[in-house]
C-alpha cells in the first residue's frame, strides 16, 4: 500500500508542478487555448493519443469487446492506429493548421462560423460541443471506480473529487502548453504501463501461446457463431460485421472530435506534421492495440467477480479482476497509467469545452466588448464549472445521461465530420450543407436513443457519420452556391508561396 500511495502522490506533485511551470504561456487567449500554436512534434502527438485513450478505453471498452470478440478486438487498436492517428494526421494535419490560422480560429466552433461565414452555425455547433462533451467527461471517471477500489479500497468520491482537483490546477494555471506537457509524461506512463500489464498477464496464464490454446477451446455465445470453440481466436472473431461498427466509430469518429482536431491548430510548424504523425500512430498502437489485445484474453477470468446479480456480465469489471492478482507494484503502475489517461483526456474536455463556451457563446453573443484577460479569466472559470458539473454528474449519473454518454462520440462526429473535412477540400459546401450535416448527426444519435431502430449504440454512430458524408455534398449540390469571391480567398491559403530548404525538398 505504501508503494501505491507513493506513487500517487509522485504522479500528482508532477501534474501540478507543470500546471505551474506553464503558467508563462497563458497571457494571451492564443497561449492559453493553442499554447501559442508552437507546440513541437512530441507535445502535439503525445497530446493527440492520450486526449484519444482514457480509462474508457482501458477499463470499459477493452473489457466489453474483448469479451465479445476475444482476439480479434485487437483490430479495434490496429484500426484507431491507421485511422484513428495515421490517416488523421495525413489528411487533416496540414490543412487545419493551415486554413485555421488563416481564418484565425480557435475552436471547431469558430472554425464553422468563419468558414462558412454564419455566425448561427458557430452557436449550433457551440452547442452541440457543450451538450455531448459534458457527459463524455463524467464518463471518463467511470473506469477508475473500480480499479481504485480493488487498488486501495478507498471511496470512489474521494478519488473523482482529488482527480478534478488537480486536473483544475494545472489547467488553469498553464492552460494548453501545461496539458500538453503533462499529456507526454502521462502519454510515457501509459506506454511503459500498457507493456508490462500485458507481460504480467499473459504471464500469469503461462504464456502467449498458452493463453491463446486455453482461449481457443472456449465455445462462442455469440448467436452468428453459437456454440463453436476458436471463434474468440479467429482472425475476425465471431461477430465481424458489429466489429467493424465499433472500428469505425471509434478510429473515423476522432476526425470530427473537437478535442482531438484541436491538437492540429497548435501544431508549430512542418515538421511537427511529419515527426508527429509517426509518433502519434505508434502510441496508438501500442496503447490502443495493447488495451484491446490485453481485453482479447478476458474470458480466460471468467470468475462470480465479474456478474451483477441478476447473472448479467457487468464489462467494467472484467479487466480490473484481470489485474487484481498482479504484484502490488503492477497494480500501482495500472492504477498510475489510468489515472494519466484520465486526466490527459479530461484536461483535453474541459479546455475544450471551457474555450468553446467563451469564445463561440459568451464572445460578442452575451458579453459585449471582452477583452484578452477576461476572456482568459472568464475560461479558467469555466474549467472550474464544467469540472464541477462532470464530477456532480459521475458521483450518481442518472439513466438518460449513461445513455448520453455511450452516444457522445457519435453525435459529436456524426455532426462535425463531414462539414469540417469537406470544408478543408472543396469550395463547394454550402451553409445548408453543413446545417444538414448538424441535423442528421446529431438527430439520428439522438433518435435512435430514445426509439432504438438500430440495436447497438455504437453502430449507430457509426450511421450517423456515414450519413455526414453522404448528406452534406448531396445538399451543397442543390442548394445555393457560396460567395466564389470569399471562399477562394479563403483558399487561398494554400497557394501561399513558402522557401523551404533543400533538405526538405528536392525539386528545382
């Protein structure tokens, strides 16, 4: 208990001794919200993949589709590598750095607003990121609750309460530069937790191939593969078509996220693009691919532990009975590595959540005439507030807000994908386009929440960002053409004349 408690205590001194370090970079809105739009490779990528993986991912979803897929969920990592991280960075990289520092925009919001010249869109899309991303953060708490209460058998409140408490201080004392700071030393936990946890495991099941003949004699309950032994090791396990959804929502879905498009916006320069798109792709597939791989073997714990009551599998306590015979020092660096990919993405949330509310809400809308310090002031309120309100809400979540949070991710990509990529590309979207795009993300989430015409959650946003792509061209097609005068000075910031040295081209 000794080792454990250290080790915590190690963790959060660090947290706010960066928060205090950083405090030089939040005199100006640009610094406290992009950190100045200079963070190097390593800062951007780090503070990509830890805002991507929480303990939502650790703790719920390697142990939910792990039990479901058996090995095969490791495609689920592989696809946030590719898709997720890889494709992200090539296709979006650039091009948001670029167009938004043109546009001189902060937020995904603000982004809409000058992007396609509405001030309305900016508000609706403002909205949207406050109602999803509020129980998207209360979420990420859920996964420790019982990793600490297996670790120190210690309330549940007092770990969400002191998990805020220096998420706020930190936050609001170095703004972006101290989240990103601390998202590498937390990203570097992760990366040496996720390794050993696994080593430990497959270990404690003498070995790899082991593990993987004791998995593949066990019988699938999956109704497409009842009853057959070797569907948990088979190469696309024994449900590929609702693999494929969660691949999809949960490796597409992070294009359309503003927490994770705002990383793009502070990239400092071109080789940030390049060194960050390598490193960012292989933290993904070594936490993302190492969660999910790790959740592959759950059934081999099949124990009373992990059953409620009623004889129903309660999948957040499956990889917490996985760890809970490990060394005490292993279970002190799980608890420290969930901990870190919990507060990097909380920090990520409420930044983004608190910017938002500002700058696309508060801004000209309801405060006339805010100048640069209240502006900063007024977000480092809000962090306070939104903390709050996520820590208020993961202290006794209601149903419909459990809902709401499996949903998040589909509503907010479902809406905010199309238009934003599209608009990166093609001159052609248009205002009604976009609008389209909002209403048919956001309403068939929300739609299929309440009336349930497709069965799984997951694969409903996975629709909903499909419907995006499809939606938004069609009604830019029939609708009004935008102002060609104002959208091609708009682009015209890729065709801006660079001197760039030999090294880094070898055209003549």
């Amino acid at each position: 208990m000794g080792i454990k408690v250290a080790m915590l205590i190690i963790f959060f001194a660090v947290m706010a001794g960066v928060g205090f370090y950083a405090r030089r970079h939040t005199s100006s809105v640009d610094g406290f919200v992009l950190g100045g739009r200079s963070a190097g490779p390593w800062l951007t990528a780090f503070a990509y993949g830890t805002s991507y993986f929480s303990a939502v991912v650790f703790v719920g979803y390697a142990g939910q589709f792990g039990w479901k897929y058996g090995i095969a969920s490791t495609w689920i990592g592989i696809g946030n590598a590719v898709i997720g991280s890889l494709l992200a960075w090539v296709v979006l990289g650039r091009r948001t750095k670029i167009m938004t520092q043109h546009l001189q925009s902060r937020t995904m919001p603000d982004f809409f607003g000058e992007r396609y010249g509405s001030k309305a869109l900016k508000v609706a899309a403002s909205m949207i990121v406050f109602v999803f991303l509020i129980p998207y953060t209360a979420s990420v708490y859920n996964g420790l609750s019982r990793l600490f209460e297996m670790a120190f058998n210690i309330p549940y409140t007092w770990c969400v309460i002191a998990m805020a408490l220096f998420t706020a201080v930190y936050v609001i004392l170095g703004g972006y530069m101290a989240t990103a700071i601390n998202d590498f030393i937390q990203g570097i936990i992760m990366l040496i937790g996720i390794v050993a946890v696994i080593a430990a495991v497959l270990s404690g099941q003498g070995g790899f191939m082991n593990a993987i003949s004791e998995m593949s004699q066990i019988p699938s309950d999956v109704p497409l593969t009842a009853g057959q032994p070797g569907a948990f090791t088979s190469f696309f396990g024994p449900d590929p078509l609702n693999l494929l959804g969660v691949v999809i929502l949960t490796s597409l879905g992070t294009w359309g996220l503003p927490q994770m498009i705002g990383k793009f916006y502070a990239i400092k320069d071109e080789k940030s693009i390049n060194t960050g798109t390598v490193i960012s792709t292989v933290f993904a597939i070594v936490v993302s691919g190492g969660c999910y791989f790790l959740g592959g073997f759950g059934r081999l714990f099949d124990s009373p532990a992990i059953y409620d009551a009623s004889g129903s599998v309660v999948f957040d306590s499956i990889v917490p009975h996985m760890l809970s015979g490990l060394p005490d020092i292993l279970i002190g660096i799980v608890v420290v590595l969930v901990l870190s990919a919990s507060m990097s993405t909380l920090s990520s949330l409420v930044l983004t959540s608190s910017s938002t509310m500002t700058l696309d809400l508060l801004k000209d809308n309801v405060i006339k005439n805010m100048s640069e310090k209240k502006q900063i002031i007024t977000m480092q309120i809000l962090v306070v507030f939104f903390l709050v309100v996520s820590v208020v809400i993961a202290l006794d979540p209601p149903t419909f807000i459990a809902q709401l949070m499996g949903i998040s991710w589909g509503a907010l990509a479902g809406a905010f994908l199309a238009p934003f990529m599209y608009g990166l590309y093609w001159k052609g979207v248009t205002r009604a386009g976009v609008w389209a795009g909002f209403i048919s993300g956001v309403g068939i989430t929300v739609a299929n929440m309440f009336i349930g015409f497709i069965e799984s959650p997951i694969n409903a946003g996975a629709v909903a960002m499909a419907a995006g792509l499809v939606v938004v061209p069609v009604v830019s097609l029939i609708t009004p053409k935008p102002d060609k005068e104002k959208v091609d000075d708009i682009f015209a910031c890729y065709d801006e004349k660079v001197t760039i040295s030999r090294k880094r081209s070898l055209q003549e």
